[in-house]
C-alpha cells in the first residue's frame, strides 16, 4: 500500500527522532548508512519532508536533518500524505484513481466496498499513530524499530 519510499521516509523520522540529541542536526550520510538506504534517494526524500516542514535541513559541514516539530506532533497520516499525497487513502485497488472517475455509469469496482473499508481504518490508524509512538513502542519491546 505505501510505497517503499514513503517507508524510507518513515524510518528515516523515526531513526532522527532516536539518533538527534536536543535538536541537533544528523548528516545523510549517517542516516544512508546506518539504514541501508541509497543517499541519493534518501535525500530526495529528506528534501520533500523538509519542503513540507516535518524536516529542518542545512548544508555544511555540520549540516544535516532534523525534525522540525516534536515527534509527538508527527502524525504518520501527514509523513504518507507528503510523500504519496493523499491517493493512497483515496485510490481504488484495481485502478489508478477513483472507481467513478474511470466510468461514472458503471458501479464502483468489485473490490471497492470492503477496501474502502480497510482503507479507512489504515488511514484512522495513521492519524493516531506518531513517530514517537513508534519510538516509544520499540523502546518498551523487542520489535525491530528502523
């Protein structure tokens, strides 16, 4: 459902939130590194939720990313939302948009009826979910956090 770059989006917070020390700055390299994701993708990445103000970002040699807001404040609907834009809480399963918008005279698609259904209850999930509770999550198991 969410693409993987959206996945790297969310484990790239979630490894600032863990790693920055009172706001500090993390350089990509670090970030590419320690998660195993290419830096030339990942700092697209980074670039796009810097654009949309989840991220802080400056050049230099003590440059870096770091979280904008307190990762309380970060809802994983907003990080999705930023970088899949909000077709992935809209789209139907078998077309690439909405089942109406396809063919206005035909009912929607075979499987509309129970994914919207599962659609809404992931975007629910994503609006009450944070990256620092995921953080905090991980911290208090043994579940792999990034």
């Amino acid at each position: 459902m969410l693409s993987n770059t959206c996945k790297y989006g969310i484990r790239a917070l979630v490894y600032i939130a863990v790693t920055s020390k009172n706001g500090e700055k993390i350089g990509i390299k670090r970030i590419s590194a320690d998660l195993n994701i290419p830096m030339p993708f990942l700092a697209k990445i980074l670039q796009s939720l810097a654009k949309q103000k989840i991220l802080s970002s400056s050049k230099g040699p003590h440059g870096g990313f770091s979280l904008v807001r307190d990762p309380r404040e970060i809802k994983l609907a907003e990080v999705v939302k930023a970088i899949d834009g909000n077709d992935v809480f809209s789209r139907c399963v078998l077309h690439n948009d909405n089942c109406k918008s396809i063919d206005s005279t035909k009912a929607e698609c075979t499987l509309h009826g129970d994914y919207v259904r599962a659609r809404q209850r992931i975007e629910k999930l994503f609006e009450n979910k944070t990256v620092q509770n995921l953080v905090s999550a991980a911290k208090n198991s043994d579940a792999i956090l990034i």
